[in-house]
C-alpha cells in the first residue's frame, strides 16, 4: 500500500521532531510525521537566552511561557571544600521545562493542522530516488515525498544511514539521569538555580522544574554513582540511592550532517552535542528558527532546504566545540581539578562571558 503526495516526511518523535512538525504545520506544508519514539522523553531541559531567542522567533513561546521554570542563578560549586566558586545571575533571562510538556504542547497546537497526518509507527527504511522519497514503515506500508526531515536522533535510523562510522574514531560515554520529587526532607535542592558541582573527575548537575516541584539531575564521569554515593556533601547526600537511567553519547566534535540530496537532518540527527552547556535542545531549536526563516522566503523548498543546510553547518562547530572543551575541564582529575577550581573561584566576570558567547 502507498501513500503519496507528500511533501515532507518527518521522522522521529521526539523533541526535534516536534519542532519540524511544527514549523512545517505553521507554513501549510502537506506532511506525514511518524512520532513513534517519544517515550524516551524524561526529565526537563534548559531553556537559555539563546533557546528563548530561537523560540520567540519560531513563534511558540508565548503558547510555552506558563509551563517555563524561573531560574535566577547559575552556581558552579566545588563539593570538597562545599561553597560557590562562581555564580551567574540569570534572574528572568533562563528556565527550565518539562520534556514531555514541551511535546505535548507543540503537539497539541500541530494537529490543528489537517495537513499534518501524525502515525505513532517506525520508520524501517527509506531511499532518495532524486525526484521523490520513499519511506517503508514497519507494517510494510509506503510513503513517498520530496523531501525527508530526519529529527531522530544521533542513533535514529535517518542518521546512521547516511554516515559510515569509523569505529576508531568514536568513543561511547555514558552518562546518568534522573528525576527527584519534592519531600521535606529534600527541599533545600529545589532552589530557583542551576547547580554545577565539580569534583575529580566527575560532576553532578541539578536544576528545578514543573513548577520547583521536581528536580532534573544529571550525573556525569565514571563511577560517578559510587562517588556520589561516597560523597560527604551534605546536599549531594539528599540525592543518594535514586534510580539512575544510563544514556549514551559518542564523543564527537566535529562530525555533522545537515544534508544528503533530498534528506535534511535536524536536532541530535544532525549535530550530537555533548551535554555539558545545556545545548542540545537550544541547537535544536534554532534549527527550527533557520528552517523556518528559509522555507519561508520562497516556494523553492529544495533551495530553502540547502540554504538551511549552509548556514547551520556553518555555525555549529563553534557550540559543539565549547561544549566538547566544557566536558574536558568538568572531567579534569587530581592536580588538574583542583587548579582548575582555583582559577574558577571567584572568576564570574570570564565565566559569564564564556557561556554568553554561547547564548549569543
């Protein structure tokens, strides 16, 4: 059975799914969306200065803003000698929110489209044949457009279909996560700021979100978990014995895709990015602002597309390389870590415009 006549197909159900669908729903294009993957979505994200840019100009923020979470400081904290080496004042200008939300709100508003055809089912294979695009899911049926948008992922079939990995090259790490309620008894971590904790070779970040009544925690180094668990920190020991779920990522700098002829990648599909500057979602998002801002200038979508593609490819090595370098100063082990807490200490002015050369 084939369907066809479409002039997007959209795979992958997650976040950046969610962001092409939305900005194709919001330019009328005929679309199938296959979201079959979105039960991986856990936990909250950041929302920095440069997410809140990309959003107001995709132009959902405002249908966003009542779920955001108000975060006013940034605390980059050494757990041995337990105080702030530095903090950033973000009051008004950075939040947090919940993945899940985040869907099901740009979901909700892209079904009111009737051009967007959302099916919960996988995508097994897919073919550029120059004039067309054809997309076989796991039922066996056929869909064909002009174009495929890959928002999958970094592991989602869209991208590794297109690169040939060099197994030597790509190292796999791990990191942990995990989401903490409100208690009495652990009150003390849901203040309104990101909390960065540094130790030797390992680091822990926790942040508040859906309205401070939950806590999204990212655990990060190896054995980490048994640091954590041997640490005496008095806050770190309120977030002891928690059930941790392991994601992996592959420590890549450099490699990217945004194009391979009629097949254009987004998101992690696109760019991984190593999660140390709160910027995969941001990237993603603004993704979505240049997609947006292309596909609108004319009805040429394939010079749209690659125009897209030019300009993200352009300017994304900087953020992946800054966040790549963050993850080698927050992983830095005896000697090193303690320098490095030394010149942190007290270092706002240089660290506040380090992360706004990412924001901007």
């Amino acid at each position: 059975m084939k369907d066809k006549n479409y002039e997007f197909v959209i795979i992958g159900g997650g976040i950046a799914g969610a962001i092409a669908a939305y900005i194709c729903s919001k330019l009328n294009k005929k679309v199938v969306w296959f979201s079959s993957d979105n039960n991986s979505l856990k936990g909250a994200i950041q929302v920095p200065p440069n997410s809140i840019k990309s959003l107001k100009k995709i132009g959902c923020f405002e249908i966003l803003k009542d779920y955001l979470n108000p975060i006013s400081l940034i605390r980059v904290r050494d757990q041995n000698i337990k105080q702030d080496l530095s903090t950033i004042s973000v009051d008004r200008k950075y939040y947090t929110l919940e993945r899940k939300v985040l869907f099901s709100v740009l979901k909700n508003q892209i079904i009111k489209n009737s051009n967007i055809q959302i099916i919960n089912e996988k995508i097994i294979s897919f073919r550029d044949l120059g004039k067309e695009c054809k997309c076989i899911t796991s039922t066996g049926k056929e869909y064909v457009s002009k174009f495929i948008l890959g928002a999958d992922g970094f592991s989602g079939i869209t991208r590794n279909s297109l690169i040939i990995k060099k197994e030597n090259n790509i190292q796999s790490k791990y990191i942990h996560r995990a989401v903490l309620k409100k208690t009495n008894h652990n009150q003390i971590l849901f203040q309104s700021s990101i909390n960065l904790w540094l130790d030797d070779g390992w680091h822990i970040v926790y942040y508040p979100f859906s309205n401070s009544k939950l806590l999204n925690l990212i655990l990060v180094g190896k054995n980490s978990i048994k640091n954590l668990e041997n640490s005496s920190n008095f806050e770190l020991s309120l977030i002891k014995k928690i059930n941790w779920q392991r994601i992996k990522y592959e420590n890549i700098i450099h490699e990217k895709i945004f194009n391979f002829g009629n097949i254009f990648l987004l998101g992690d599909a696109a760019h991984p990015i190593q999660p140390h500057l709160a910027q995969g979602a941001a990237q993603t998002f603004h993704d979505g602002k240049i997609l947006l801002e292309n596909l609108s200038k004319n009805n040429n979508s394939l010079s749209s597309l690659q125009d897209y593609a030019k300009i993200r490819s352009k300017d994304i090595n900087e953020v992946k390389e800054m966040s790549y370098l963050a993850g080698q100063v927050f992983g830095f082990k005896g000697i090193q870590s303690r320098i490095r807490n030394k010149l942190i200490l007290g270092s706002n002015n240089y660290i506040q415009k380090f992360m706004n050369n990412i924001w901007e």
